[in-house]
C-alpha cells in the first residue's frame, strides 16, 4: 500500500548522498528504471556488503607499503 509513496520520498536522501543502499526489491526496480542515481550523481547499492565493497576501493588504502 506505501510503495506508491516510495519514489516521492526516495528523491531526498538521493539528492544529499553520495551513496543509497535499500535492499527492497521495489526501490531497486524504481531506480533500475529511473534515472534518478545519475542525475544526483549518487550511487545505488543493494546490501552492506556492496558498500564495504566500495568503501574498501574508494577510500581505504590495502595493500600500501610503509
């Protein structure tokens, strides 16, 4: 009954974040059909483990010799 309200209120947190993770089924089709992750330049993720994924290559240096 709420999913109507989901692409209405989904437009905020994408608008301020640099990354979005939900794993709702729903969301992720709206954002798979929308283009709505480019536009606000932020990055839709599925699960915790897709955002150590990205954390770990974007902002952790591993494998750096001292």
């Amino acid at each position: 009954m709420n999913d109507f309200f989901d692409l209405e209120n989904i437009i905020v947190p994408l608008a301020y974040s640099d990354v979005f993770i939900s794993r709702d089924k729903w969301i992720r089709h709206l954002l798979k059909i929308s283009d709505l992750p480019q536009k606000n330049n932020c990055i839709y993720l599925y699960n915790v483990n897709q955002l150590v994924d990205y954390i770990s290559e974007k902002y952790l240096k591993i494998g750096v010799n001292y």
